[in-house]
C-alpha cells in the first residue's frame, strides 16, 4: 500500500503524494466491500511513507524507510485489531494470538518491500 505513495513522493511532491495517498486509501476501501478500517490502514501507511522520506541521499534511506514503515504498520495492525475485536464473542484468545502475529508479520514485510 505505501509503496505507490513513496514513489510518487519522490518523482513529484508531497502535496501531490497526500493527494494520492487519499485518492489509493478510499479506492483500497471501496475493494475491500468497503472496509473503513483498512482505508485507515491504507491512508496512515501512505502518510507515513510519505514522511519518511525526507531527503533521499544514500540507499539505506530506503531501508530506514522500510523498517519505520514496517514498525508503523505493526502499532497500526495492533490498534485495528483491538479496536474490532473488543468484545467480540466470535474471537477467542487463541484466535486473536496468531490473528495477532500473522498480522504483524505480514505488515513488518510490506514495509520492508515499499
């Protein structure tokens, strides 16, 4: 998701990257039988990605960029997942772990690939 918004920050602007990163959120929200919670998750990863780079200078700023988006999409994944599943009888405690986990892994890796 942040990765369309980093490269838009760096061949335009970042008033044209927070322009798109709407525009990506609200169409991902729309795929997803509209799902406001991940529009959210879309649109904050895109922001994100779109702050983290501020100069691009060397290649590893790329990997810092990554790993802060990765971290930031792990605390984004942990606020959804409590936030839908309070009180929610379907999910059990084991249930929620490895949603839980599988979570974070699969969003630690999508920042590291944007």
């Amino acid at each position: 998701v942040a990765t369309a918004s980093l490269i838009v920050r760096f061949i335009l602007d970042m008033r044209v990257a927070l322009v798109f990163s709407i525009f990506v959120a609200i169409s991902m929200g729309l795929m997803m039988e509209n799902n406001f919670m991940f529009s959210l998750y879309a649109f904050l990863s895109s922001l994100v990605a779109t702050r983290c780079i501020v100069a691009y200078r060397q290649r590893s700023d790329l990997y810092l960029a990554g790993i802060r988006i990765g971290f930031m999409n792990i605390l984004l994944v942990f606020c959804i997942l409590f936030l839908t599943s309070y009180n929610n009888p379907a999910i059990t405690n084991d249930h929620f772990f490895v949603l839980i986990l599988g979570s974070i892994l699969c969003a630690f890796v999508g920042g590291l690939l944007s």
